[in-house]
C-alpha cells in the first residue's frame, strides 16, 4: 500500500475515533456537568500520554512547553478546549460537527496574515464560501438560530489558533509530549469552568465515568492515529480525508442522539466541505507548481 494510502486509512480511522470521542463525550454531560467530564477526561487522556512517554524513556514534559510559542498554543487549545466541551454539551451534535469542518479554512486565514502566505483569489473565494457555509448553520437574526452555536464558533477558532501555533512548536516534541500538554490544558478548562460556575471540581461516578473513560481511550486513539496519518503521506493528499468526520458525526447523530438536522444545516455543511475541499485542491496545485 502506498504512503499516500496508508495516510488516507488512518486519517479515516482518526476521524471516526474523533465522532465517537464526541458522542461518548455528550453522553457523559448529560449524566453529570460540563466542568467535571472535561476535568476527567483531561486527566485520564493525561495519564495515558504520560505512560507512553514514560513507556519510551523521555521526560513526560519537554522543556519548550514554558516557550512563548507553546503558551500561546496552549492559550488557543484552552478556548478550543471549553467551548468545544460546552458546545457538545448544550448544542446538537450535528451543527456543532459542521461547525467545526471550517477549523481549516481559518487556518488558512490565519497563516495568511501570521506566516505571509500566498493566497490566490480562487482560496479566497473558497474561503467567503466556507464561512457563507458556516453563517447558513448558525443563522444569526433568524427564529431558528441558537446561541449554543457560538460555542461552537469560538471552538473553532480556539483549534485553528492552536494549529497554527502547531506549525510552529518545536519538532523535538513527541507526539506522547504534545499529547500530555493537550490533554493538562483539557484539564485546566475543566478548572476554570468549575470556577466560572461557583462549583466544587469533582470527578463523574457511575455511568458518566465509564463515558468519559471511553471517549479518552478513542480520544488518544483518534490523535495517534491523526499523527500517523499526517507523517504517512503528502499532507495535500491526506488532509482532505479530515471531512469524513462529518460522516461519522451525522450517522451518530442520527442514530444514537435522535437528531433529524434541517436542510439549511445540511446545506450549510455541504458549503463548508466542498470549500474546504476547493481550498486543499488549490492548495495542492500551487505547491506542485500547477
């Protein structure tokens, strides 16, 4: 099998883990708070990243993780981190997935203005679309639109800040590394909305717990496997596979949670995908010289 192949597999596999992390994760809030199923689930992603390091003979925290560059990648991954848990929590899963499909395009944005990338007006037309897209599921002004949604919005910009500021971290970094920063920043936030909320921090029982265990167990499978895939093949190659998320994320939906999603949002995702899809096409060209 091809590099290219094997990248595309995994980043599938990735994807379907990150939708089951989602739905054990939503499960779980509706058992017990917010605040408490990201504080587990940060500390139980935690102790499985800090046994792999550990497992491998590396230190469980590198040293650049107290580097300006890091910081500002935890910053962003805190925002992702709470607003995404919220907006599982308290919006559909559906919208909240569709939502999230746009993470690339502001990135795109993004390192046009951090990193000085050359754009040509086919990306930022696609772009336009993709937040067209995104406005479609939201639909700010409308009867139908609920504020829940924002919480999916700023968890987006929370995830394309961070991987931004991925480009940027230190290659010297594990992935065991980077994974226990991710997941002590999941815990932070499970802190801070305790705090927020007047609450005492606590840990699940019962039910709840076993849900969050198990969205931290494919959540560490859904980043391992992220990883590989993105070291696998050409990154133009096997980035666009990402969307498949949204698949999964709808049949679980469906399925699992009842959600029956209007045509505007399904509509409105549709845009978000198929900009996405343009952009990585075009992106793809230009770094081939076409």
């Amino acid at each position: 099998m091809s590099a290219n192949k094997t990248g595309a597999g995994f980043m599938i596999l990735a994807m379907g883990a990150f939708a089951l992390e989602d739905s054990f994760f939503k499960a779980a809030t509706q058992l017990t708070s917010v605040s408490s199923a990201l504080i587990a689930f940060g500390l139980m992603g935690l102790v499985i990243f800090a046994s792999l390091s550990l497992r491998a003979g590396e230190a469980v925290w590198h040293p650049a993780c107290l580097k300006r560059t890091m910081l500002i990648r935890s910053a962003f991954e805190l925002m992702g981190r709470l607003f995404f848990g919220l907006a599982l929590a308290h919006a559909p899963l559906s919208s909240t997935s569709a939502i999230l499909q746009a993470a690339p395009i502001v990135v795109t944005l993004g390192a046009i203005f951090i990193f000085a990338e050359a754009v040509g007006w086919r990306r930022w037309i696609a772009m336009a679309l993709g937040f067209l897209g995104v406005l479609v599921v939201i639909r700010p002004g409308f009867e139908s639109f609920q504020i829940t949604s924002l919480y999916a919005l700023l968890a987006t910009i929370g995830f394309a800040g961070r991987d931004l500021a991925t480009r940027a971290s230190p290659p010297a970094m594990s992935t065991a590394q980077l994974g226990s920063l991710g997941f002590a920043v999941l815990t932070v936030a499970g802190l801070l909305l305790s705090a927020l909320e007047g609450t005492v921090p606590s840990l699940p029982t019962g039910q709840s717990l076993l849900l969050t265990a198990g969205a931290a167990i494919v959540g560490v499978l859904a980043y391992a496997s992220l990883t590989r895939a993105m070291r696998a093949g050409d990154v133009g190659f096997v980035a666009p596979y990402r969307y498949t998320r949204l698949v999964f994320a709808l049949l679980i939906a469906f399925t699992v949670f009842g959600e029956r999603p209007d045509p505007l949002t399904l509509l409105g995702a549709t845009i978000i995908v198929l900009a996405g899809l343009y952009s990585f096409s075009r992106a793809r060209s230009a770094g081939s010289g076409q």
